[in-house]
C-alpha cells in the first residue's frame, strides 16, 4: 500500500469505514429492536406471522425475515410481485407514511446497515481485485 495512488487509498479507506459504521449501526438497530423494544415494535406492525407463533418463540432468521417483511413495506410500498410484494400484502394494514420514526429507525437501521455494510464490503474487495490484477 506504500507508494498506492491516493484515490485507490481514498476509496479503501472509504469503504472500510462505511462498513464499520454500518457495524455499530446495525448493532444499536439489534438492542433496540431485537432486546429493548421488540414487543412495542411487534404490537405495532401486527405482522401475521406473530399471530401463530410469539416473536421471541421463533428463532433469530425468522425474527429477522419478520423485520424484512416490516422493512421491504416501509421502503416499497408500492410493488406487487415477488418478496417485496408478499411483504406489502402481508402488512397491507400498515401505512408507511403514518408509522411512527421511534418504531421505523430500529428496522431501517438493522436491514439499512445491512446492506450497506454488504455493498461497502463488496466495494473494498472489488478495489483489492481491481488493484492487483493493475500491479499495485
């Protein structure tokens, strides 16, 4: 890395940093959502999924595909098809623009950091490629 171009270092150091701070985002977003406050979340969004099976019964990747399904109708409410829309019909009850920001940022937070820590890492490692094969 001695010697690198510095806008090859810039968008290292950028990406890097991208994914750490969606680390601790993504981290608070769990203790909100998952430990602190998971049952005024739930009682809110009435997902029917926890009308058969209590939140805390189901194990971690189906409390997160609850979160999913909350988080896919909070950002695209209005697609029809595929897993967005069986996300929109299931929580058809819910209007997006009316929920409450204290029971909307712990679920934008987790899957919001999710995926950009995935593309922030996904760019760091396209950088690293990128730069051995041009020698660096």
């Amino acid at each position: 890395m001695i010697g690198a171009n510095p806008t090859f270092t810039f968008a290292v150091s950028v990406s890097l940093t991208l994914a750490m701070l969606s680390f601790g985002v993504v981290m608070l977003s769990i203790l909100v959502a998952f430990i602190w406050r998971w049952r005024e979340i739930n009682d809110y969004y009435k997902h029917p999924l926890l009308e058969r099976y209590p939140f805390k019964s189901l194990p971690f990747p189906s409390q997160a595909g609850v979160y999913l399904d909350i988080f896919l109708h909070l950002q695209l409410p209005w697609v029809r098809s595929g897993i967005i829309g069986n996300a929109n019909l299931l929580l058809k009850h819910i209007d997006p623009k009316k929920v409450p920001f204290s029971l909307r940022w712990p679920i934008a937070g987790f899957w919001g950091g999710m995926l950009l820590g995935l593309t922030s890492q996904i760019v760091f490692f396209a950088l690293l490629a990128i730069n051995q094969m041009s020698g660096g």
